[in-house]
C-alpha cells in the first residue's frame, strides 16, 4: 500500500493543480491499484477501473462500495458469487 497525501498548489494561473507528494505528517490516503473480481458462475470480469456503466455503477467504484443487490450482468448471479482475480 501507498501512503500519500494531496497538497494543492495555488500559484498556476490556468487551474489549481493537485500534486501527490510522500508525506509522514497527517492527511494520509491510501492508494491502491484497481482489482477485477470474476463471477464464479459465469466467468463474467468486474475490473474496479471501468466499473459497470450500463448498470450505474461508475469506473473507479471499488468491489467494497458496489451494492450489495447489484447482481452479474450476464448471468445474474450475487455479488458474494464473485472472486478476485489478478489478470
């Protein structure tokens, strides 16, 4: 895991940049890279980073923050029917 903290930089003209910088202080946020997860029924991929437009769930929600009666879009099978997987 990836300890890192934003500090905003204000003084560019166009926008406010965001910058990752390593910090010990306060302020922490762990990052940490997208995971898919795979449905044991159908073999159907769940990838974090793309999420599942068509059924409102927006890229980048996490497996933890997908509802719980959200359910495969190809076989219908529960989200506890869902393994992680590294691909």
């Amino acid at each position: 895991m990836l300890r890192m903290c934003l500090r905003p930089f204000g003084f560019l003209e166009e926008a406010v940049h965001t910058i990752w910088l390593h910090c010990s202080e306060g302020n922490d946020v762990n990052v940490s890279e997208p995971k898919t997860w795979m449905c044991l029924i159908c073999g159907w991929i769940y990838d974090e980073a793309t999420g599942d437009p068509e059924h409102d769930i927006a890229p980048g929600t996490r497996w933890a923050d997908v509802p719980m009666n959200w359910t495969c879009p190809e076989c219908g099978a529960r989200k506890e029917d869902f393994e992680m997987v590294e691909i």
